[in-house]
C-alpha cells in the first residue's frame, strides 16, 4: 500500500542518515495529505505538520524548524519528518539547509 511505501522510505532514510530532516510534500485537495497523516500516526511515526486552525506565527516556526541546520539539543529533540501540503510549502525556502 501507499502508506507501507511511504513509512518504508522514511524509514530507509533515516536509518541511512538518522540526523537528516525530511520533508513529504502531500497533495492536500485529493487525500494525499491526510492519507500521509493517518500512515504516520498508525506506525507511531513522530512527524510535524501545520494546519489552518494554528496561527500564521505557530506555522513558521514549524516550517522554519526544517529550514536551518540544528544548533542546539531542543533542536535536535524534534522530530525528523514535516508532512505539508504544497499549498503550505509555497513562498518558502526549503532548501537552505539541503546538502544534497
């Protein structure tokens, strides 16, 4: 199924790169997004995702936890994946910390 594909990769990445952020990008209009948060929350995955009832403010903060190098244990302490529909994901530079 689509949510095993999904938990497979993630989870062939972060045992590659444990320390590397993930970004799933969800079509929002179709299911996708949710469908994405359903497979993260039955496997017990820890991911972060934004929606429109948390504050414009609480929403950046999110997206920009994935967008810096971590500097400090609070940092570290968070959790790996963000889920965002690529509504969310428009006028953000998410490619600052890339490496590859």
């Amino acid at each position: 199924s689509r949510h095993k594909a999904l938990i497979d990769t993630i989870g062939s990445i972060q045992e590659r790169e444990p320390e590397t952020k993930i970004i799933v990008f969800a079509e929002k209009n179709f299911g996708g997004y949710a469908s994405a948060i359903k497979a993260f929350e039955t496997s017990d995955t820890k991911f972060c995702h934004v929606n429109e009832k948390d504050t414009i403010a609480r929403q950046n903060d999110v997206i920009s936890w994935f967008r810096h190098v971590d500097a400090t244990d609070e940092d570290r302490a968070r959790p790996r994946i963000l889920l965002l529909s690529f509504e969310q994901a428009a006028g953000h530079n998410l490619q600052e910390a890339c490496h590859d």
